[in-house]
C-alpha cells in the first residue's frame, strides 16, 4: 500500500533525481545526506523534515552505508516497499556501473597512475563541500535546542578522536532525550515499580569461480551487515579482510580501490564492486555489490514501516531527535577525519576554502563543475609537487 495521496511527486520524479544524484552525487555520504536534505525537504519540498529526520536516524542506527539507506528511505515514505527498491537501485547503479568501467580499464593497463593526482585535487573540493554540507545540515536541525548541541558536540568529538563511529551513542543519546523530554510514565516520580529501561537497538571472461564467488558474497555480507555508520567505515574492515586475511588484493591495489570511490559519485561503499571486479570479474563485481547492497535494504525497509507508524508519538520523537543530533555530530566529526587525508599541503587547504568559499557565495555553481575544476588542478599541479 502507498500513501500517493500526501505525496507531492511522482515516483518517477523521485527516480529521476536519485538517478542524478548517484551519477554526480560527489563528497562520500556527508555531502550526499547534505545534498538529499537541501533538494528534497528544502527546496522541492517534497519530504518533510520530520521523515527526513527519522530516515537519518534510522540510517544511523542500522548497519549499512547512510547515504544508500536514507535513499531507500526516503523512497518508502510515500511509495513504500517499491519506492525504496527503485530508488535505491536508481541510487546506486550509476557510480556501480562507473566503477566497474574503471575496474576494466585498471585491470587492461595495469593500474591507475593519474589517479592519485585526480584523487589531489577532488579530495580537497571534496572537503570544502562536505565541510559546506554539514555546517547546513547542523544549522538546520540542531538550532539553537540547548539539550541537542551537547549530544552534537560530544558525538563529533568521538568520532574525530576514535576515526570511527559507535552505535551505542546514536542509541544513548535518542535514550537521553527521550528520557528528558518524554519521559515514560514508569521513569516518572513516584510510578518506579522496578521496571527495567528497555533494551534498544541490533545487537566477464573466463570462466565463472563459483567457490571464489561464494567466497565474495559471504565476506561482503558480513561486511555490508555488521559495519555501522557511513561508508567511509567499511574501508578499515574492507582492508583487513581484502588485503590481510584473504590476500585478493595488494596493498596499492586497494588503495587505488578507495580512490577510485573517492573520485567517483554515489556512495563511497560502491568501491566494493571495484574490489568484486578486481578479485573475479564482472560476476566477482556484482556479487560484490549485490552482498553489499541487500544487507543494508532490508536493514531500512523492514523496520520502516515501525517507524512510519510510531514516529508522531513524543517518546518516539524525542529519541529520534537524540539520534539525528548525534548523527550529524558524527558527520561533522567525519568531515576532520577525511580532511586529515585529504588536505597534506597549503595548496589543497586553499582548494577546500575556495571550495566551500564560491558555494557559499554563489548558490548556484553544480559541485560537480568545481569538482571538475579540482580534478584537472590535481591532475596538472600533484605531478609537480611530488617531484618538488
């Protein structure tokens, strides 16, 4: 069943832009919950804030890439099970089909030389965007709420220091505020019986290696199952398994394989089809992605419509708030953590600036546009630099 009738677009429409998105979508998942939240709620106004919201919380809370899941989300607010399958397939096929044409052309010249130049000057752009993206999206929905700027503060805190982002604070802190601002009628003075709290939470050529492909798909589930926050999480679990466990790839290997995520729209887990293409070829490649991918749908569509049904209560939405306050804080956490690889010299922090700079002042310059720009800066200026 869909609810069309509140909706303001057609399914279609929504396709459309996912489709758009994932083919220039530049920034990793910071930028891109930035840019669903400024087209979709803002201007179109075609979801509203209050979904928006339990879509990121939801996205947090679930294991999974958060920008893929909060597309899928946002797909089933008005067009359910349907709306979620297309708009998350129309999300992610772009920058899988991009990657798996650089796997092709990686695999025939025997790897990517330009690549770490392209990845200078894009990753630069890429931080003054995302930097842009999260001072917004902060602005936005933690206000001036005095209750929700601490839980902002301390989740970016952890997230710079530990360089990872931990589920039991998404949960702590939707728990904190629902507590404060809801409080449930047994936590109230003078009705403790001695309940518990509740317990919250998830605790193609040559011929085809079925052995190496089941091999594939069962460690890219397990990754695309237990890994928790944006894809930018997966590339130190990726790393332990595809590097030092099973030995598919080689140390440079897989480092051109995060830059290739890096450099390409959509989601940064979409570096998963690459490794897939890398290890068994074009079946190695979707298998990869399809083990990725699958994980994190039923992730979001099975608890969505709970979340659809029970999201006006106040104890529902305090702990949402908790939960979007804390996400946002590990996005803004996120965005120290990718600068510290991306900016290594005064050339690309001025790039960031720039960046960030002329998208503030002029609002409507594409990222895509400047991400060109930086991309044939790096290519032209790293060369010189690491040879200086």
């Amino acid at each position: 069943m869909t609810d069309t009738a509140t909706a303001r677009y057609a399914l279609w429409q929504l396709t459309r832009y996912m489709l758009a998105l994932g083919a220039w979508g530049f920034g990793g998942p910071v930028a891109l919950a930035g840019y669903m939240y400024r087209d979709l709620v803002e201007r179109r106004q075609w979801i509203a804030d209050a979904d928006y919201k339990e879509g990121l919380a939801l996205a947090q809370l679930m294991p999974g890439p958060l920008a893929a899941q909060l597309a899928m989300y946002l797909g089933f607010v008005h067009y359910r099970f349907i709306g979620a399958t297309v708009v998350g397939l129309a999300f992610v096929l772009p920058s899988f089909l991009m990657v798996l044409a650089l796997g092709v052309v990686y695999q025939a010249f025997g790897g990517l030389g330009w690549m770490q130049s392209v990845f200078y000057g894009v990753g630069a752009a890429v931080i003054g965007i995302i930097a842009l993206s999260a001072c917004k999206l902060t602005s936005k929905s933690i206000g001036q709420d005095r209750l929700l700027w601490p839980i902002f503060l301390a989740s970016a805190t952890m997230t710079a220091i530990t360089q990872s982002e931990a589920v039991w604070l998404f949960l702590g802190a939707g728990v904190l505020v629902w507590f404060w601002r809801a409080p449930p009628a047994w936590l109230k003075p003078g009705r403790l019986h001695g309940v518990a709290a509740p317990v919250l939470g998830l605790f193609v050529a040559g011929a085809i290696d079925w052995a190496r492909l089941k091999q594939i798909g069962l460690y890219f589930a397990y990754a695309g199952s237990f890994v928790f926050g944006s894809g930018l999480a997966i590339v130190p679990f990726l790393y332990g398994g595809v590097v030092k466990e099973y030995g598919w790839l080689t140390e440079r290997q897989f480092v051109d394989a995060v830059a290739v995520a890096m450099i390409t729209p959509g989601p940064v887990v979409i570096t998963t089809g690459f490794i897939g293409y890398l290890v068994a070829g074009f079946s190695g490649a979707v298998v990869a992605a399809l083990a990725t991918f699958v994980p994190c749908y039923l992730f979001t569509v099975i608890p969505a419509p709970y979340f659809r049904k029970y999201g006006k209560r106040p104890d529902v939405i305090a702990f949402v708030a908790g939960v979007t306050a804390a996400a946002i804080g590990s996005i803004a956490g996120a965005v120290i953590v990718i600068g510290q690889r991306s900016i290594t010299d005064w050339i690309t922090a001025a790039l960031a600036v720039a960046t960030a700079a002329i998208l503030w002042r002029f609002k409507k310059i594409p990222e895509p546009a400047l991400v060109a720009v930086a991309a044939v800066i790096g290519l032209i200026v790293h060369p010189l630099v690491a040879h200086a």
